[in-house]
C-alpha cells in the first residue's frame, strides 16, 4: 500500500524507542491486511506529548512503553477499568477524536496461556512483581486461576499479592509439584545472564505449562529445563506478539494475521 493523504498513522512512544520490535510487527499486519496505514517509533521524553501528538495529528492509535505507561493517563479522555486497576496504559485507541487508553498486555498474555488451555480452577505460581507481573497476575486473577506469587524481595511481592487477592511465598521453598501453570515475570535469564532460572526447578514434573516473559533469548534456561522434563511451554514473543494482535484489533476491528506477526517477530530478533 504506497503512502499518501489519507494514510493513517499510528506509533510507539516511549524513551529509548529505538530497539522496539513493534514498527515491524504492526507495519507487517497493515501490509498483510490492505490497510492504508504506517506504524512509526517516536522516541518523546514526555507523556503529555505523546497524548497530544496522538490528538493533533489524528492518529489512529498508539503504543505506550517505558516510561510513559502511567504518566499518560491523566492526559486521556477515557482510561478503561483494567487498565485503571494496574495503572498502566500500552495503548491509546483514538474514537472519533476521543482518546481513551488501554492495557493489551493482560489480555496478551492470557491469549498466549490460553492457546495452550484453560486457566479458570489452575493453581499458578509467577515469579515477579513488576509491571509486566501486575498485568498477569491481574489476568490470571480474572479469569478464576488461583494465584501464588514468589518475589526476591518480600515487600514488593506482599504488597502485589494483596493487590491482587492472591498469596506470596519467598522464592526458595516452593514446591512445583502439583503446579499447573508456572509464569516467569521476571528479567532473569536474559542475556547475559543466561544460564539463572528464577526459581530451583527439581520438584518440576511434565504436569506444569510454562511460560517465560523473556524473549532474549528465545530458548532460556527456564524454558530448556521445562522441555527436559516434558512440560509444555510458552516463550517469552507469544505475550508480546498477543498484546500486539489485541491492540491491532481495537485499532482496525479486523482480525489481526496473528501467524504472520510472530513470524515478524522471530525474524527480527
Ligand atoms: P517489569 O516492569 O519489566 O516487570 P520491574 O518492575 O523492574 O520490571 O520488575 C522486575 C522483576 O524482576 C521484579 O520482580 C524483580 O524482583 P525484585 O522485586 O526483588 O526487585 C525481579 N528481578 C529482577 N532481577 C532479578 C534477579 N536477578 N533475581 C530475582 N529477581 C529479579
């Protein structure tokens, strides 16, 4: 599709832009569905000006990254609930000039959990209380999984335990053996540090799905120990790639060619 007046415009703000993979997973979907758009990255110091940037120029849509995922919400016409109870937006959808912002990384990962089964009555333990774990978590709790978290530092795992109406326990101890979903929501196991796994992994059995947000690399320690004891696993591109196919469908109301954008993905890492 060549560019021209009425193509529309959509981006990712956020500070530093510049390694994001999602230009080329957005860019490919408008492609692969004959859509008259672009997807650019802009790199803005300030939240305010990325909201007004998606006002001004009548964007259709934008991502929000880090460190704009809460500081933009006070500058939308409208945030809605499961984003106003993380207090994190990763997405702006643009309605007829009224901008009103959005978390795509809950129902991102719970598309990725879900391609592999249900969650609703499964016991889940996730490593991690940051950002990416409050959004989970918050999925997980949603959809009825029972939840237990596990943290380095106790504070912070507590204070999102009770958050989210689930319980915490310190990472040494935890008994994986009648586990049904392990989540890792932490950084660990990313290069460089590659051979670390979040939690000891001897009491693990074929039962447990388990996922790993860490996508760099594809295949991390977590994730190679998982496949040796048989368990089925979800990588760390299957959260990013859903929460883009969810933000491409509240932005176009089309379904999004979901095979195509992990594709994209997988290229571009
Ligand atoms: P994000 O927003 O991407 O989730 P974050 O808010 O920095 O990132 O959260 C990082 C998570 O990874 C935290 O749960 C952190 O544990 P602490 O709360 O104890 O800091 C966890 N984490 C990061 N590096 C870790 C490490 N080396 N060992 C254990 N946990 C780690």
């Amino acid at each position: 599709m060549a560019i021209d007046a009425k193509t529309r415009l959509y981006g990712v703000f956020g500070d530093p832009v510049t390694h994001s993979l999602s230009p080329a997973l957005h860019n490919a979907a408008f492609g692969a569905t004959g859509l008259n758009a672009v997807y650019l990255a802009f790199g803005l110091k300030d939240a305010k000006g990325a909201v007004d940037a998606v006002r001004h120029l009548h964007m259709g849509g934008a991502s929000v990254t880090i460190p704009h995922k809460t500081d933009v919400m006070a500058h939308l016409d409208e945030v809605d609930e499961t984003a106003r109870a993380i207090g994190a937006v990763n997405t702006i959808v643009n309605r007829s000039g009224k901008l009103i912002g959005f978390n795509s990384d809950v129902d991102g990962a719970m598309r990725a959990l879900e391609q592999k089964g249900e969650i609703a009555g499964r016991k889940v333990v996730m490593i991690g209380a940051g950002g990416a774990a409050r959004a989970i978590g918050y999925g997980i709790r949603q959809k009825g999984g029972t939840l237990l978290i596990a943290n380095r530092s106790a504070d912070k795992g507590e204070s999102l335990a009770k958050d989210l109406g689930a319980s915490f326990c310190p990472l040494t101890g935890l008994d994986l053996g009648d586990v049904d979903i392990l989540i890792n929501a932490t950084s660990v196991g990313m290069t460089p540090h590659v051979d670390d796994v979040p939690v000891p992994l001897d009491s693990l059995t074929s039962r447990t799905l388990v996922m790993d947000i860490v996508y760099n690399p594809l295949e991390t320690a977590l994730l190679s120990a998982a496949r040796a004891a048989g368990c089925e696993t979800v990588d760390g591109t299957a959260m990013f790639v859903f929460q883009a196919v969810a933000q491409f469908e509240m932005w176009t109301g089309l379904e999004a060619p979901v095979d195509l954008m992990r594709r994209t993905v997988l290229e571009a890492l």
